[in-house]
C-alpha cells in the first residue's frame, strides 16, 4: 500500500459519512481505519440530497478536536473522474472544502495521507450546533431527492456497528436512537424511509485489488450485513454504555 500517489495518480480519500456505505465512484480497493484530530458531527446543512431548501436536512462533518478519532472508510483511486465527482457531490452541492489528514488502517499496520471534505461554518449550508433532540426531530423530518434523511443517519450507525463495535461515538449513536424512538412513537415503516433498498460494502483489507463501481454488484463482497432491515428494527446493546440523552 503505497503512503503517496505514485506515477499512475493514485489518490486515498477518506469517508466518514455516505460514503462509507454508498460511495457513488470508481475506486481500485477500500480499507477501514480512522483519523485522528477530529470528531464527527451532524452540524452541516443539507438542501440537494437529504434535505430541500425549506426543509434542509443535517449531515455530518468533522470538527476538529485534538483527541478526537472519527472511523471511517479511505477509498483508492487512480483518476481524475472519482476526484470530479467528488468535487461536485461534496464541494459545490455539498458545501465542503477540501481538507488533508492521515488515515490509520484498523490492524494499525498502515498510514497515509488521505483527501478529506470537511464543512465550515463558512458555508451557506451551515447549521452547527444544536441540541441532539433538535438534531433527532430535524433528521427525522427531512427528505431530499436522494432519500430520507433517516436513511443517511441509520446506514452509517450500521456501518459503524458492523465494522467498528468496539466503537464509542456519542453524537451518531445517541441519534440513532432518539430517531428510533421517534419512528416507533410516529409508527412509521422503516422499509420506507430507508428506500427499501441495500448497498453490498466491499473492504479489501489490502488483499485484493478488484475494482468497485461505488454501487457494488461483485459477488465476492464481503457480506458481514445479512438481515440488514431485521438489524435497524433493533439497537445493539453495545450502544448503550455510549448514549447521552
């Protein structure tokens, strides 16, 4: 695994929030890990995928916090069409700004330098803080041409859930399950507002060099998610010692 690009223009990106589980991109492989400095917040504002303009919708972003250590997912690629996409999808839709960091892999054997998308309170979109109640009810609430923006909340718990249990995250788990409770209160169908679709995750762990199309349709993906709607029906309880409410 190679720590820069190299002559074929071989770049890292890092994914902390939908592109965790829907990259939308060509890469070369994924690997899971963290970064360090930062934690992660659902303080950005949202008006073209999760959200509308009168109903905007909350997505995350990372803060910087010395101590702070946000999971996620880097993702290999080798041109320039992943790194437009990208520029388009989080820069000039999203709101963020481009930003550099070092990825740690999970079995703390590799690290290199990663492109990163953060938000700013700079940006027209920007929320910021809130308290998390507030937070819960406007994600709860929000809808936007790409689905739900439960959907966004409840797909990267899990992703964090599936790859990352020992994880303890405050501000994403103590959402999930104050959006929860809300859509066992509201009685709604959580087939519907997850899109009544899944997305197959591909990690490579530096064994394989497969391309992915973002949408994953390999037959080798590594499926840990089985039962996966029967999985958001309930909190893993190594939650709980996490939530503050």
């Amino acid at each position: 695994m190679e720590n820069r690009n190299n002559g074929n223009h071989e770049f890292w990106v890092f994914g902390y929030g939908s592109l965790c589980w829907h990259p939308g991109f060509k890469y070369t492989r994924s690997v899971v890990g963290h970064v360090k400095g930062f934690i992660r917040r659902f303080w950005q504002g949202n008006t073209t995928h999760r959200g509308t303009v009168e109903n905007p919708g909350r997505v995350a972003t990372l803060i910087k916090e010395q101590e702070g250590i946000v999971y996620g997912r880097a993702f290999q690629v080798e041109d320039s069409v992943a790194l437009l996409y990208l520029e388009n999808r989080e820069c000039t839709l999203g709101g963020y700004v481009t930003t550099f960091s070092t990825f740690h892999s999970r079995d703390g054997d590799k690290s290199f330098p990663v492109i990163v998308y953060i938000a700013t309170n700079k940006n027209e979109h920007w929320l910021g803080d809130a308290p998390l109640h507030c937070i819960a009810d406007q994600i709860f609430q929000s809808s936007g041409p790409t689905g739900h923006n439960v959907e966004y909340l409840l797909r990267l718990a899990e992703f964090m859930h599936d790859y990352f249990p020992e994880a303890c995250d405050d501000h994403l788990f103590t959402l999930e399950l104050l959006v929860r409770r809300r859509i066992e209160q509201e009685n709604m169908c959580l087939r519907t507002l997850m899109g009544d679709r899944d997305f197959d995750i591909l990690i490579d762990n530096d064994n394989d060099n497969a391309d992915s199309d973002g949408e994953n349709d390999n037959s080798d993906v590594n499926d840990i998610r089985e039962n996966t709607i029967q999985f958001l029906l309930g909190i893993h309880r190594k939650n709980s010692r996490c939530l503050k409410i």
